[in-house]
C-alpha cells in the first residue's frame, strides 16, 4: 500500500486539506450515516497524516449512536472530507472525492461492516 501526499477539499473550497495516504484499497461503510452518504474512503491513516491548510473553523462535526466516531462537514456546503473511525479512533479516512487528481468511479471498493459495530440497530 503506497502513500502519497494529496490535496482535498470540501466543494465550496472553503475547507482545504492535505493527507498522506493510500488510495487503495478503498472502501465504503454499511453504517447507517455512510449508507446516506455513500462516500468512498481512503484506508485508514495515523491523525498526524492529515493536515487542515484552511477553513477548520467552517467544520462542524457529528456523531451518533456511541459517539466515538467524529464525522467532519463543511457547514457551508454540507460535503464531508474526513472522519475519525468508530473501530480505532487513533485513525482516521477520507473522502475520496475530495481529494484532487483521483477519480472515485475508477476504483473498486470492500464494504466495510460498520453496522456490526452499532449499539443501537439502525444507527
């Protein structure tokens, strides 16, 4: 699994970033907010991979059922860029469409079983 410094952002650009990371294997999450939002992530990386270049103050976060998991979300444009993981809070992923040069259609992805991981059914 190779990593390479990329450049992401939201879709109004307010919120810009930068993240050292593979690509692949990339995955998707049958949890009940990915199910929703139905992003494609990133393999999991150490926190210190991600660096916010601009636009931390226009992210507000989100969590749910047991509220270990920390979603991030440009409050001007809605788009999520990156998330702290329920399974291993010490690492985080990222939004595959986001991040510039990589075309998300062109990759195949795993399911990963997020629901599993739910306390309360549906969530």
């Amino acid at each position: 699994m190779s990593t390479e410094l990329l450049q992401g952002s939201c879709h109004c650009g307010t919120v810009k970033f930068e993240v050292r990371t593979a690509v692949v294997p990339a995955a998707r999450c049958n949890c009940s907010l990915c199910r929703r939002k139905g992003a494609l992530m990133t393999p999991p990386f150490a926190v210190g991979e991600l660096k916010i270049l601009r636009g931390e103050e226009a992210l507000t976060l989100y969590q749910f059922n047991t509220r270990t998991a920390k979603h991030y979300f440009c409050k001007h444009c809605g788009i999520y860029p990156f998330h702290q993981t329920r399974k291993d809070p010490q690492l985080w992923r990222a939004n595959i469409g986001c991040l510039e040069g990589i075309d998300p259609y062109t990759l195949e992805a795993s399911v990963a079983n997020g629901a599993s991981l739910s306390v309360e059914e549906d969530a």
